[in-house]
C-alpha cells in the first residue's frame, strides 16, 4: 500500500462561511509550511446558500483544498465524519472555518498526536486557554453544558470544537454522529488511552453568524442523553 499524500487532513464543516475561507486557508497552509507538515483542507459543506462550495472550489487552484458538497445533509457532526471519510491522511485536525480556531495552534495539535496522543484538543480550560470577549450569557451557557457532560470524559474542554485525531481512534466505533459536540461523542465512545489538552484563546466569529440556537442547545441535550444511557446498557 502506498503511502498517503498528505500527513494531515483539517476537516472544516461550512454553512455560509464565504467570506472567511480564504483569509482561513493562507493563514493555515502558512502555517502548515512552517511547520513542514502536508496537510490538505476538507471543506465540507451543507449547500450553503451563499457559494460557500464554490468559493473553497476556486481556492483549490492555489492550495490543496478537497471539497464535498452535501445535498439534502445537515450537522455539523455527520459533516465532520463524512470528510474523515474522504482523505487518505492519517490524522485528522477538525476546526471552524469562522477564524475563532487559531491556525497557528494546528501543527501543535499535529505534532501531539505523531508523537503519542490518541487525540489532542484544543483547550480554552487548561492554564493559558480563555474565551475572548463572550458575553455573560454565552460564558454560562458553555459552562453548564460542560458540567454536564464531566461524567463522560476526564477532558477539561469536551466542549470544543478544535482538535485533532489518529483516523484509526475512531475505527470501528458505533459513532452516531448527531448535533454538534462531535468530540465529546469521539471522546464517550471510542478507547482514548491518551488524551493531551493544548490551550489557545478562543475568538469570537470576525465574519458570518453564530449557529448557536435553542434548537442547537435541545440537540446537545439529546446527545447526551444518548451517550449516559450508552454508559447504562453497554
């Protein structure tokens, strides 16, 4: 078997994300050249109104960037497994295409793993991890769907939506992939033996609209439920 490409795919989920993308892929294949990691960018993308797929289409001329298109699909979730699904990379990187993940953080989560983590998260609750400028409301929200899920996993920060993985972790697993807390479903189900926190300053959006929601937030609650009750009955 020959040996893949790329060593790392960054898996970024889209639904109206225009106008962030390319400011996204020249700071990370930037970053990634630094590094000198090969790594591609997977834009997976929910039929975005706004041509967000022929956006992230057209920056392939000058990066590598793979696009899947998802008619008729939505979830943040599902998105993240379906462009696993569609790299031959060994490791995997998940992050917003918002600009709130820093792309200089990726190659440290990278190198993480290469070296010995199963999965290295990104982390705004270790020690030199923070929120920038979210207001109250949002700061007790994010708290208390991270208390709820502490019995589920030794991770600090289950909620994030920033780290990265061996593709193998998730190999064989009985993921169900709904809603948008894909980690803490990876982190429930699957056998991490080894799990590194890596801290960096979450910002906020520069562009677009948050997706949080009270739909969002009942979904989350729902997984939960799923994943205690997974506990229960084996």
């Amino acid at each position: 078997m020959k040996d893949p490409v790329f060593e790392l795919a960054v898996v970024v989920p889209t639904f109206n994300e225009r106008e962030s993308l390319p400011r996204l892929a020249e700071e990370l294949f930037g970053a990634l050249a630094k590094a000198g990691i090969r790594g591609e960018l997977v834009v997976v993308d929910d039929d975005s109104p706004d041509g967000t797929a022929e956006l992230a289409r057209s920056l392939a001329i000058r990066y590598p960037v793979r696009v899947l298109l998802r008619k008729g699909r939505h979830g943040l979730s599902s998105a993240v497994l379906e462009g696993v699904g569609h790299s031959d990379a060994p490791v995997v990187c998940v992050m917003d295409a918002d600009l709130s993940h820093p792309t200089e953080a990726v190659p440290r989560l990278y190198y993480e793993v290469i070296t010995g983590a199963d999965i290295a998260v990104g982390s705004r609750l270790v020690e030199g991890g923070g929120v920038e400028s979210w207001p109250l409301l949002r700061r007790l929200i994010s708290k208390g769907a991270t208390l709820l899920a502490r019995p589920l996993t030794s991770v600090q920060d289950p909620m994030s939506g920033f780290f990265c993985f061996r593709k193998s972790l998730i190999r064989g697993a009985r993921l169900e992939p709904e809603g948008y807390k894909i980690l803490l479903e990876i982190l429930a189900r699957c056998d991490v033996a080894r799990a590194v926190e890596v801290p960096y300053l979450f910002r906020d959006r520069r562009s677009g609209k948050s997706k949080l929601s009270g739909r969002v937030m009942r979904q989350y609650l729902g997984h939960l439920l799923r994943l205690y009750a997974s506990r229960v009955t084996g």
